[in-house]
C-alpha cells in the first residue's frame, strides 16, 4: 500500500455543493441565499469603492514587496485595535495584536495559543455555530463542549442554557463568543445579557475568546463592539479574532488579525513573542495585500469616510430585507429582530429540498439563509415559496 492509499475520503462542503447546483440551474428566477458573501441590490458581492482607491495609492506609491514579518503589516494592526476597542486606550501595553489570514488564521492561532499555554483546554460552544469552529478549534488542540444557544422553533436566545453552561465552566476553560451577527441565527445578546455574561466570565476566572468578524454589519461599528468592549472591560485575560473579510468586502485576500488582552505589560511582550513563533511556524508570514488596503483607508481621513458610508448602506441594506420580509408574513417577525447576514428557519431538509427544486430557492441544508443574497422586489416571492414548502414557523 502506498502512503496516501491510506487516507479516507473527506465528506464534500455542502456550500460548495450548493453553489454547483445554483450555477447548474438555468431558472432565470433562481435565488441563492446559500452563499455567505454580502450581495448588494443588484446581486453582486462588489469590491468596494473605498478599497478600489486605495488599491490604486498601492499600485502607484507601493516601493517593495519584500518581506515583512511573522507580525505582518504592525500599523494595520493598530488602526483596527481603536475601531474594535474604542479610543478609551484603557487597555495600552495589555493588548497586543498580529495580522492574520483572515478571521479563520486568527481562530486557529488564537487556538494554538491557548493550547500551547494550557493543553488540552476546553472550550465552549453555543450551537449552533459556525460549521468550521469546531474543527478548526479541534485541530489547534482543544476540547469542544457545546450547550444549547439556539432555539430554532421559537427562533430566540437560550440566554438561560447560556448563564446555566458557563456556571458549570472551570476556571481557565475558554468560551467562544460571536461579538455580533451571530452565524448562522443572527439572535444577538442584548447590552445587558452581555453584561451579565460579562460578569460571569469575570467572576469564574473564564477566558472569553471573541470572534467578531461582522462588525458594522448589524447595527454598526460602535453598537456592534458593546459586546466584545464589554468583556474586555471585566478581564484580565481575553483573545478576539478579528476578520475584515466582511466588513471591507476582501473575502478572498484573506484578511484579518489576533488580538490578545494579558494581565499586564510583561505579559503581553511573552504572548506576542508566542504569536510570533507560532504564525512563523504555520504561515511564515500573512498575505499583505488586504491588509495593506484597510491600511491605506484607515491612514486617509477621506478613504475611511467613503468605507464608513459603503458600511452603512451595506447594513442598511441587510436590515431592509429584513424588515420587508417580516413585513411580507407576520411569522417572520423574528427576522427583524435578528442581525446580520444570516438566520436560520426552522424548516425540514425535505422543505429546503422542495425550495431548490420547485421555486430555484438555495439554501444551505441547515436552513441558514444569507439575507443579503435576497432581493427586497423578491421578498413576496420568497415568503410565498416558503409557505408553499410549509417552511414557515409555527
Ligand atoms: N467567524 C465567523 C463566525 C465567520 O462566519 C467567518 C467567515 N464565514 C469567519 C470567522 C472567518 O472569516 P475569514 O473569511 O476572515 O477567515
């Protein structure tokens, strides 16, 4: 036998399934609430203008491409830490960063770090969650233990699982937040759960571990940091992942940073110096061009007002069809107290089927719908192909 006839076969991506199968269809009328990319009013995912003008300053005044470090682009760095943290500066010589590919680099390194400090560290997971947090979190060493987040048939927060699975947490286990628009539900904490959560960690020595990889996509970039600001404020200890895949439209430059709160100045210079050792060990070094480009928008006072604004039409747009959808069928009003790109029905795989098949609806097989791929002309076609599957809640 062969070295690699001793692999197994992996199971396909069944959004990568999805998207074959919506390229496939020749309905002109199909709809494609599978992808996960924002789509703007006329279905496309744009690169935005803000990032367009700044990858013109890189393309004339960018002198080298040479090396930077394990680090990446340091001054990209810090121009997110004021956006994601505040101007407070509270946290100065505690809080250090490093670029990362993408919000998924910064996951895996944020775990890699942990696993190093602690091995074999728990982490808890509200579900459902994002597909990959389990095996990226698995791969980087730790011990998954899920509680119930969710619950899809009444479409509201499990607040009480919540609080009742942290209070049987062990001091030093990590707890996996989504900062905002929680994927796949979009079901958000309210400033006091996160308040209360907050306390919770503070109190039972956890380490909060944020991923917050929509920020300005629900409600904007400040009411979208209470989260994360607020953990921050109550610990010693605390990683967020943090992507700008979303909120700069960069996707596929994979672009993206580690922050990680310590105790005090020491040791945070001992936990940079490990974030150093273990990116140089996975990637060497994060790709530059994405990240050079939220640089060069954060330097220019004019380029980070067209960002903003591009943002806000961005979640403007989001909430929109939410709003038209809650108002196309009143048992959809959850919709519109959800935020961000996506929720999740509560409807049957055989439903989900029927979608795609009779109305050239797709959605992923969960149920989980991007609102962004939705056109607010289609709401009503939407909600009526819904009600023909029976995908409606009760
Ligand atoms: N966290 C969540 C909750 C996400 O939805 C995603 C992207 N789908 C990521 C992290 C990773 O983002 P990136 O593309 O920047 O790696």
């Amino acid at each position: 036998m062969t070295m690699f006839q001793t692999l197994q076969p992996q199971p396909a991506d069944g959004l990568l399934t999805l998207i074959g199968l919506f390229r496939d269809d020749p309905r002109n009328s199909k709809i494609d609430l599978g992808v996960g990319t924002y789509r703007n009013a006329a279905g496309v995912t744009p690169v935005m203008e803000a990032i367009k003008s700044a990858e013109r300053v890189l393309l004339e005044g960018q002198q080298t491409k040479a090396y930077l470090g394990p680090e990446g682009d340091q001054r990209f760095v810090e121009l997110l830490m004021p956006i994601a943290f505040g101007t407070s500066g509270a946290h100065a010589g505690r809080l250090v960063g490093v670029q990362t590919p993408g919000g998924g680099g910064a996951l895996r390194l944020g775990g890699e770090l942990i696993t190093a400090a602690r091995p074999g560290a728990k982490v808890w997971l509200g579900m459902p969650t994002w597909p990959n947090h389990r095996p990226v979190l698995e791969a980087a060493g730790l011990t998954v233990v899920e509680y119930r987040y969710f619950d899809p048939d009444t479409q509201s927060l499990c607040f009480d699982d919540m609080l009742a699975a942290l209070a049987t947490a062990e001091a030093g286990d990590v707890v996996l937040l989504h900062g905002c628009c929680h994927n796949p539900t979009g079901a958000e904490l309210e400033p006091a759960q996160w308040d209360a959560v907050a306390a919770l960690i503070a109190e039972r020595g956890l380490m909060p571990f944020i991923d917050l990889a929509y920020q300005g996509l629900g409600e904007g970039l400040e009411a979208d940091a209470y989260g994360t600001r607020r953990v921050l404020a109550c610990v010693e200890e605390a990683l967020v992942a943090y992507s700008c895949d979303k909120n700069f439209g960069l996707y596929r430059e994979r672009t993206g940073a580690l922050f990680v709160l310590s105790r005090d100045e020491a040791a945070a210079s001992v936990v940079y110096g490990n974030l150093l050792a273990l990116a140089r060990v996975n990637w060497s070094m994060p790709p530059d061009h994405g990240a050079a480009a939220v640089r060069t928008i954060l330097e220019s006072k004019e380029l980070r007002r067209v960002w903003r604004a591009e943002l806000e039409g961005m979640c403007r747009r989001i909430n929109q069809v939410r709003e038209a959808l809650t108002a196309a069928h009143p048992r959809l009003g959850f919709l519109s107290r959800q935020r961000g790109m996506f929720s999740q029905l509560p409807i049957t795989p055989a439903a989900v089927a029927a979608l795609r098949n009779d109305h050239g609806i797709y959605m992923a097989g969960s149920g989980r719908i991007n609102l962004a791929g939705l056109q607010i002309a289609d709401a009503e076609i939407f909600v009526g192909a819904l009600v023909a599957v029976g995908g409606l809640p009760a």
